[in-house]
C-alpha cells in the first residue's frame, strides 16, 4: 500500500510551474501508459493554456486548487477548488484562470 498526499503534490506542482517556462508541471501519481488508469497532478499558472487535444478515455479533472475552465467547441465550463469536471469525449483545451492544481484522471481506452 502507498499513501501520497494530493494537497502537497499540487503545491509542489504548482511551485514547479511557476519557475517553468510553459507555466506548468505535472507529476503522475498512480499508472503511467502501461495501465489502464492514469492520475497526474497538473500545476498550472495563470493564463496557461493546455492546447485543444483528443480525449484519450473516460476522463475527470478534480480541481485542488484555483480555478480552471475546460472548453470544448464552442462550449465551456468554469471550475474552482473542489469541483469536478467530466470530460466530454471531444476534443478540448484546459485553460488556468487562475494559478491552479488539479487531480486529472483517466481510464484509456484499449
């Protein structure tokens, strides 16, 4: 068993973004592309934009810290800390609005 604390891995992450030149980090806590589920903690400054891209499985973004909008088309909804977002199966972009860590989450498909 292992036990990790989310709250200081986005901290750390956060940190870690602040000093990147993309404005973001991320640190994957369980999986990787050898399994099915993947968590990552993903830090993001302020105005940083992960660019529109495919969704690769069911996926969720919990976010720890900030707040965050996720856009799909010409939709979008906004997040703050402790919500939850499920991710449409389209393609989307994740936007900081301001400096923010989440807990993204997701099951690949086969």
């Amino acid at each position: 068993m292992q036990k990790i604390s989310i709250e200081a891995l986005a901290r750390q992450q956060l940190g870690a973004a602040a000093t990147a030149s993309s404005g973001r980090a991320a640190d994957t806590v369980y999986g990787g592309h050898e399994k099915v589920l993947r968590q990552t903690v993903i830090g993001m400054t302020r105005g940083t934009v992960l660019g529109e891209h495919e969704n690769p499985g069911e996926a969720t973004i919990y976010v720890i810290a900030g707040r965050v909008r996720l856009c799909v088309g010409e939709d979008s909804w906004q997040a703050r800390a402790g919500d939850l977002l499920i991710v449409p199966d389209a393609r989307h972009s994740l936007e900081a609005e301001e400096d923010a860590a989440v807990l993204f989450t997701v099951a690949k498909r086969p």
